[in-house]
C-alpha cells in the first residue's frame, strides 16, 4: 500500500524534519483545494481528495491544521466508503486500522 497525506499544509511537510517521514515515500497529497490539483510541493504531487477512492493508500498523514480534522476524517470516510486508510493526526493516529 501506499503513504499519502491530505492536505498541504506545513504539518505534514515538516514532519521530515522531526520524524522518520520521507518525502520522497509519500505517494501524493490529497486536497479539496482544486486550485491546487496538479501542482506539486516540494516533489510531493497534489492531487484531488477524490482520488482516494481509487488509489491503494494504506497511510494517511493529516496535514492541515487541527482545527479541520473532523471535516477532514468525514470528508476520508464519504471519499472511501468507510474503508479507508489508517490516519495519523499531529496528536496520534486515528481510523481504519485494516
């Protein structure tokens, strides 16, 4: 399976720098932003929150500032039918543990 990240805010991107994170493993940012699909920040590939439907992803890093993390656990869950990946949030790890 794959690593993934929702969102492009600067949790997720700083996390390399303060834990065993590599960029260069993470598969693809996921983001409602469309103004933001296509693009890429630093190396990572941005791509549509949607797109988690069909992609193998196994992990999921939130990187958006917590504030959002109950919109985004619910946005993962419609995304993905309930089957989505484990999520790990800047205060633990939350979600599907299969």
């Amino acid at each position: 399976t794959r690593l993934g990240m929702f969102g492009t805010g600067t949790v997720g991107f700083c996390a390399k720098d303060h834990s065993s994170l590599k960029l260069e493993e993470v598969y693809a940012a996921f983001e409602d932003n469309s103004s933001l699909w296509g693009q890429k920040r630093l190396g990572v590939s941005i791509r549509s929150s949607a797109d988690l439907a069909t992609e193998n992803i196994g992990h999921l890093v939130i990187s958006a500032n917590p504030c959002y993390y109950g919109s985004i656990l619910k946005r993962i869950d419609e995304v993905t039918k309930g089957k989505g990946p484990k999520v790990y949030l800047a205060r633990g790890v939350q979600g599907n543990e299969g």
